[in-house]
C-alpha cells in the first residue's frame, strides 16, 4: 500500500526514523542517566528517585544477579509487581546485564503463573510479598532457581517504607502467609550487590529484550519475543511522534496502566525516558479517590490511559477541580476510546483525548492521532514512521481504500515470533511478512485507520456484520450509562442478536429506554435485542472489557433484561 498517510502527519514528524540511534535499551539507558542525573526519574507513594539514584540501584540489581546468583547472558528474570519503585529498577538492571524480562501479572492465578514461569523458562523472580503465596504453589514445579520477595515499602525510605509494611502486612492484612525459603529480600540483594563488581553486558538488535505475554484470554498465552531492536524502534518511532509537542526534561508523565502492560512499558517507561521526564507511578489505579488525591500533587503534562480508566476518573466529584494548566497529551489506548468519554474529557480538562493502536506483537504502537486533534475523530490515527500497514481480505489480497478488511502490518517494531511456538508464528505471518492483527480495520483518503472491531468480535445477524464497538460508542452516549459491552447471543431467526450489558450511571434507567435510544441511531439489525444490567462489568488487569467472559457465562447480577 502507498504510504498515504505521510501527506497528513504534523510537522516536524519524519516519515522514517534512525533505526539505529540506539545499540540496545541498555545504551538509552546510559544516555538518559547521564543527561537528567538530577531529575527525578520515578516518583511512586511521595518518594522519588532521580535518575543517578536509578543509575546506582539498577547497577546494584544487575551486580546481584551477575556476581551472587552467577546467571549468564540470556537468562530470563520474571517481575511481578503493580507500579512501585522496585519495577523500573528490576527491568532496567535486568536488561543493563543482559537478560531478558519476563513480566508478569500480579493477578494471576496459580495455574497461569506456572505456565508463564515454565514456558519462559525463567531462573529468577523478583515478585511482590502480596501474591509470594501464589509462586509458593508453584514453585517447585518451575525452573526458578532464584527468589527475591519485596513488600510495598521497600524503597519509600524510613520511616515510612516501614510503616507503610507494617500496615499493608498487619493491619490490612494484605500479604498472605507463605513459606519459600530460599528467598532472600530485595533490599539485602540491593545490599549485597552494591559491594559486587558489575560488568554492562553489551546487547544488540536482535537480542531478546522481552517475553511478554499475551493472548491468555483467547487460550494458553503465548510470549511475543520483542528484541531490544524493536522495542527501540517503536520507541524512537513514538519520540519522533511525540518530540514536536513536548519539552525535554519539564515532562511529568501520570503511569496508571502497570509496568508489566506493554503499553506502559514502551510509552511510559520508555519512551518517557528518553525525554528525561518524572514518571509518576501509581499503584493502584483502581482507587479512583487516592487516585484523583494523588494527580492533585502535580502538574501534570501527560496521562496516559485506557478508556474505562478515563471513564471513572470523570465520573470521580472531585476530578473536575484539578489542575490541567500543563496538560498537554491525553493518550488513550489499550480499547476503543468511545466518543462520549472523549467528549467530556475534553470539557472538563480543556485537552483532546487522543487515540492510538497497538498489541503487543507490534512493542506495541501502529498508529497514532496528531497530537494537535482539535477534536475527537473517531479513528486511532495514522501509521507511525517506518511503519507500513496493509487491509487485507481472508486470502490475503489488498483491498481498496474505504474496504473494511483485515489490518496487517509491517515495521521494525514487529516481533521476532513467538516463543518456542513456530506453529503460532506462522499463523500470524505472511509470506510477505505482514503481521495479521486480527483487528477489522478502514483506511481513508487520508491515511487515518479506523477500527471496526476485532474479528473474532463480530456479530453477524441474518448474514450482516455487526461490530460491537459501533454498538457500545452509541449506548456510552445515553447519559445514564456508565459502561457497556455488546456481545453476540444465539438466535432462532438471525443467527445471532446483539446483547448488551450496562452499568447504570442513572440507577432509573430501563431496558425500553435503552433500545429506544438505539433506533435513532442505529439501523434495525444493529439494534440490541437484549439488554442485561449488572453491577459491574468484567475487565482484565488494564481495564479492557472481558466480552468473551460476558458470552460465555451464565446470567449474573441480573437486575432488568428485556428482550424486544
């Protein structure tokens, strides 16, 4: 496909980007703790960390695994923990070594655990106190040969890393009790490292930066095998971007989505870095009040986010009085940005919400808006630098513009493959090495890509699709919704209906009314023939809606369903 786009891309923005700029994430590393020594780096709970302090402690980290634990180039360390401190330190001195992270989801359960620790392989694990009680269960059953455990407060100083322990392990009783007695504390391996020499182990594009898991939802997840090449490339494609409308060491950017999402990694983490900015990480995003308490802190320059997570901070009384003088990037991202969030995020903090698409495959940004949108469009942008991207029927054949069809791309951000699953790699391969996405997308005249749904999504009623993300954006704008998902159901006469289920931000609000609003909008198949209400809808770690888990189970929380 001609790379239309470039004639719409914000000036300043370059068409291609250096590639090679950057040997490895370790030598971007260097450079940032070199350039903002004084500026604080991390900042998490009121503690910061300047980027000499991170210099030093991740220099510790990797000396600890190096010289004490003896693990050799390649080895696979696995981190699991929310957004504190001890995160960017484990990530950063793990790849300054020369290893490979391997990042996990605190949430996972036992079963998912064990998997993820013995298809990665890893030796090593720095995991967070509150889930050792899960690697407790399975443990034995891995190849990790290495624990480090941590509590919550471990660097927030004294005294109030200790207070803050003490409260999180006695009084909220948050940490179940485990027993692994080979684990050591993540400050003694700070401690002991720091008397340890530390030789920078030297990667290059095509070593494994990281392992990250993905597709656990559609079965046994799978790792995409992103090297350090194309999570630099994707990082320096999204700084190209972003460079025009940001300002080298003044950025303060807001981290809610978990480290361990590859969102947050590449964007925040990252990408972020390379700017010298403070990143402000916030551990549980799910606290909307200590939340909004905690962005009152700052002035703030960029928030980065999925649309549920925009969703809730708007609906939070005391969000509104913010704020948002500095506020210059709203990035949206993860799910589909639903145009009545968008809408009342600009209200009430005067800046776009911009959308872009990623997975993980892809390290993981596709396209992006400008970052001077004026308003809310409706499409996830143009294609990145360097990147191309193709829409593609079932045999793989290009199709014309305005032709919805499957978006595959091309780039150097793209995965190496899946781990040890050459089956699975070659699923989502073209002979002509374009990535299939799985995601319905359309190109304008204008190179903007907008995204119908994903394939596996898509409601078909009486031979018509149906996408449920049309669905949900016309739902989302009644005022007295709160969140909604569409799903196909089983159909006598059309095959399949659309359902959808809602949370009510109007608790008087029915089913009738629902429906009702949906015929002014949409045309008569789309219009949902069920309408569930629940308490509370389904979502994974980030907040992305669960509709497989809203299809597949039974009717729970039922308070109204009406069928039309």
């Amino acid at each position: 496909m001609e790379k239309i786009w470039l004639k719409s891309y914000p000036p300043g923005v370059p068409g291609e980007i250096a590639v090679d700029e950057f040997a490895s994430i370790g030598e971007l590393f260097e450079r940032s703790v070199r350039d903002f020594r004084a500026r604080s780096a991390y900042v998490n709970m009121g503690r910061a960390i300047s980027y000499a302090e991170l210099d030093r402690l991740t220099r510790d980290f990797a000396a600890y695994c190096q010289s004490v634990l003896g693990l050799a180039k390649g080895a696979r360390i696995a981190v699991m923990m929310p957004n504190v401190l001890q995160c960017p330190v484990c990530i950063f001195g793990a790849l300054r070594a020369g290893y490979t992270v391997v990042n996990c989801n605190p949430l996972y359960t036992a079963p998912e655990l064990e998997h993820q620790l013995r298809d990665s392989g890893a030796e090593a694990i720095v995991i967070l106190e509150n889930f050792a009680h899960v690697l407790q269960e399975v443990v034995a059953r891995t190849g990790i040969r290495h624990v480090i455990v941590t509590g919550l407060g471990d660097m927030l100083g004294f005294p109030k890393g200790a207070l803050v322990n003490f409260v999180v392990r006695h009084v909220k009783r948050m940490v179940p009790a485990y027993r692994l007695p080979q684990a050591v504390t993540f400050n003694d391996a700070l401690a002991r490292g720091a008397g340890r020499s530390f030789l920078p182990v030297p990667a290059d594009h095509e070593d494994i930066a990281f392992l990250q898991y993905t597709g656990g939802t559609t079965g046994v997840a799978k790792a995409a095998m992103l090297s350090h090449g194309n999570i630099i490339a994707n990082l320096l494609q999204a700084h190209a971007w972003l460079k025009p409308f940001l300002h080298q060491g003044e950025e303060i950017v807001i981290t809610a989505l978990p480290l361990y999402h590859i969102f947050a990694l590449t964007a925040n983490c990252l990408v972020y870095f390379k700017l010298g900015a403070t990143n402000v990480l916030i551990t549980n995003p799910r606290d909307i009040p200590s939340f909004v308490k905690e962005l009152a802190k700052y002035r703030f320059t960029t928030i980065t986010g999925v649309n549920t997570l925009f969703n809730a901070l708007l609906a939070d009384a005391h969000f509104s009085s913010l704020d948002f003088s500095q506020l210059r990037i709203s990035l949206g991202g993860g799910m589909a940005v639903q145009k009545a969030v968008a809408d009342k995020w600009q209200q009430v903090t005067g800046n776009t919400l911009v959308e872009a698409y990623g997975l993980t495959e892809t390290s993981p940004a596709v396209a992006i808006n400008p970052l001077d949108l004026k308003d809310y469009n409706g499409s996830i942008g143009l294609p990145l630098p360097s990147t191309e991207v193709a829409i593609r029927d079932e045999e793989g054949r290009d199709l014309a513009l305005g032709q919805a069809g499957e978006l595959c791309v091309r780039g150097p951000q793209v995965m190496k493959g899946y781990w040890n699953r050459p089956d699975e790699t070659a699923k989502v391969f073209m002979a002509d090495g374009f990535l299939r996405t799985g995601d319905v997308a359309v190109m304008d005249e204008q190179g903007y890509l907008r995204i119908v749904d994903r394939k596996k999504d898509m409601i078909i009623v009486s031979g018509f699709n149906v996408y449920p993300n049309e669905v949900e954006a016309v739902v989302a704008m009644h005022p007295g919704v709160l969140e909604v998902a569409a799903v196909g159901v089983p159909d006598e006469k059309s095959g399949e209906a659309v359902k959808i289920f809602v949370v009510r931000r109007d608790p008087a609000l029915t089913a009738a009314m629902l429906i009702a609003h949906c015929k002014e909008s949409l045309t008569g198949y789309k219009v949902p023939h069920q309408v569930e209400f629940r308490i509370e809808l389904p979502k994974t770690n980030v907040g992305k809606i669960l509709r497989r888990a809203l299809r597949d189970t039974a009717v729970l929380n039922s308070v109204d369903i009406a069928i039309h």
